[in-house]
C-alpha cells in the first residue's frame, strides 16, 4: 500500500509540474531553461526530456523553430491543446 501512495504523489507532482509549465507558456514562448525554472526544476537534460519533450510530442507545446530542434535559441510556445488543458 505504501508503494501506491508513493506513485500517486508522484503523479500530482508531475501534473503540478506540468500545469506550471503550459502556465508559464500561456503569454509568450519560452525557452527550455525558463520552463524548467518555472516548473522549480534544474535546467538538465533529463528533466528536459521527461517533462518538456512529452508536451511537445502531445501537441500541448510546439517548438518555434521546429526545423531546428537544437538550436540555442529554440522556444516553445502553448498550443489550443495546451490551452484547453489550462481551462
């Protein structure tokens, strides 16, 4: 039972996570490291590619420079599935 529980907190920390995320997307596009900061997450690869990439690939963020995925300058944006997920 006591696994369970983990796994549930574990679940609203993500969500947590993930709405501070699109929130701090909802006015302008955002850079990875903002995101994260946002998110009150260390600006690593791995938290990059548990919490940001999966949004991306959801059609909840977009980039806005898709045909560069690694540019230094790359920026995410909220999308209307990312809104709707707002409220």
């Amino acid at each position: 039972m006591g696994e369970s529980q983990g796994g549930e907190q574990v679940g609203a920390a993500v969500s947590e996570q993930v709405s501070k995320i699109l929130r701090a997307c909802s006015g302008s596009p955002r850079s990875k490291a903002c995101l994260l900061e946002a998110a009150g997450l260390a600006n690593a690869y791995l938290n990059y590619k548990r919490h940001i990439q999966p949004l991306v690939a959801n059609g909840c963020l977009e980039m806005t420079i898709p045909e560069k995925p690694n540019s230094r300058l790359q920026k995410y944006r909220l999308t209307d599935r990312g809104r709707s997920l707002l409220g």
